[in-house]
C-alpha cells in the first residue's frame, strides 16, 4: 500500500562513504533507545551491525544476550543499505525493512534516505499480538509523567 | 484494539484488497464497479470486501433508490491506527537521524 512508507531524509556534512561508514560502525553511538521501539521488553542495549554482504543488526544487552534485529539484505557501500527490523515482539512471520541510502548532493554534504517499509506485511494466517496502539498510549502516557516528575524535581530544587 | 489492528493489517497484506482501499480513498463504490475495476469475478470481490469489512475498514449500504445495490466505502477508524503506528515510526527515524548528523558532524 502506497500510504504505508515512511519516509525521512537528512543532510549531513561528510561524503557518502564516511557517513555510510559512521552509519554501520557506529550505531551504538548515535543510535538513541525509544520506548515505543524497543527491540525486546527488557532493558535497551547496545546496537551494532555485523558489517557485510551476509552481516546483520544485533542489539547486545548488559548480560551478553544478542538480539538480532535484522539481516543485512542489501550491502552496496558507499550508496546504499538495505537490512530487516524486527522487535521481539513481531510474529515470526512479521517483518519490516530499512533501506538507508546515500547520495552525495555537493558542497561535500550527503543526503540521507530512510525508507521503512513493511508495517502492512503481516500474513494473513497468522494474525497475532503486537499491541501497537497500546504501546503508543503507554509511551504518551510515560512521556507525559516524566515531564511532570521534571517540572515537580525542578521545583523541590528552586524552593530547597 | 491490538486484536482490531491485527485484523487491519491481515486484510492489507492482500494485494486485491489493498487495491480496494486505493479506490475507497477517492470514492465510495458499489461491489460490481470494485470488481471490475480490480478485474476480480463478482464472487471473488465479494469474499473479499467480506474480509475488509470483519476487519472494521470498509463499511456497505444501500443507497436510498436500490436495497439491491451495495455501496462500499472506507472507515475510518482503522486506517486512523495504522496511521498513527507510522506517524510514529516517522517519528523514530527523524529523532535517529537528527542524532545521526550530530555524530557524524561532532
């Protein structure tokens, strides 16, 4: 379905390939945890791609255990990255894409690309619970208490 | 609501039904013209715009002149949800993109 793609771009000054490079190698560091995404329930660890034709995106926890997030589809550096995206909680039949590519657009910036794709896919036969909205609500719900513990903290602090 | 979301995304995975949808966007249609625009026979529609409708994103009617005329037309509750999910999926990749040309550029 047409209305089932998401789309986000952004320019960023370094050529295709350092940033195709700073994309793979170093995800762990500018990859931020989000609740609503979370990979598995517990608690968020580290991610890294497995570089290469037959790589993957893993996330690592504290204790070690390795969750695979997606395996590498398409490897085309400096241009271009395709690799799946999975949350524990998905079917097995349930899958979704990544495709991140990189153009260079001049003045030694690079556009970046995202395209996820996927969110429709699930098959018909196994119709199972991943509880999207539910998980919207709570995040919203979280968000809206962390603020309110913030202004709450700020104020013990001005009146202390 | 999880179970009504699962039901919309099942009824999407089909690519006859997914068609239906594209033309409910523009217009409500009645069940022949849906099976001849998506070159479907009369009885493989309607199973179907059966299936969209248990899933909750179509609903029928009888226009007012003919009880033998069906009209089908979207709803718009599930396709909302759906929605919703991408705007935040939308949502994740501008945050990690954002944080993504801050490392890049440290």
């Amino acid at each position: 379905m047409t209305g089932s793609k998401v789309i986000v771009a952004i320019r960023v000054k370094a050529s295709p390939a350092e940033a195709f490079q700073v994309f793979v190698d170093e995800i762990g560091a500018w990859w931020r945890p989000n609740m609503l995404f979370a990979f598995t329930p517990r608690d968020p660890g580290a991610l890294s791609f497995e570089p290469g034709a037959n790589g993957r995106l893993i996330e690592t926890r504290a204790g070690g255990k390795v969750f695979e997030i997606g395996k590498i589809r398409a490897w085309e550096p400096p241009d271009r990255l395709v690799f799946g995206f999975r949350q524990a909680t998905f079917t097995p039949e349930q899958d979704t894409e990544v495709e991140a590519r990189f153009e260079a657009i001049g003045d030694g910036e690079t556009r970046v690309t995202v395209t996820h794709t996927g969110w429709d896919s699930i098959p018909q036969a196994h119709v199972a619970r991943h509880g999207f909205p539910n998980t919207i609500l709570l995040t919203r719900l979280g968000e809206w208490w962390r603020t309110l513990l913030v202004a709450y903290k700020d104020e013990q602090v001005e009146r202390g | 609501m999880n179970a009504a979301l699962d039901l919309t995304l099942a009824a999407l995975a089909d690519p006859h039904r997914r068609h239906v949808i594209e033309l409910l966007r523009v217009q409500p249609r009645p069940a022949g013209e849906l099976a001849r625009e998506v070159g479907l026979a009369p009885a493989a529609m309607s199973r179907h715009l059966r299936a969209l409708k248990e899933s909750g994103l179509v609903e029928d009617s009888h226009p007012a002149f003919d009880a033998r005329v069906r009209v089908y037309a979207l709803r718009p509750g599930p396709m909302a949800e759906l929605k919703a999910w991408l705007e935040e999926t939308e949502r994740l990749w501008s945050e990690q993109l954002v944080a993504f040309k801050a490392h890049v550029e440290r």
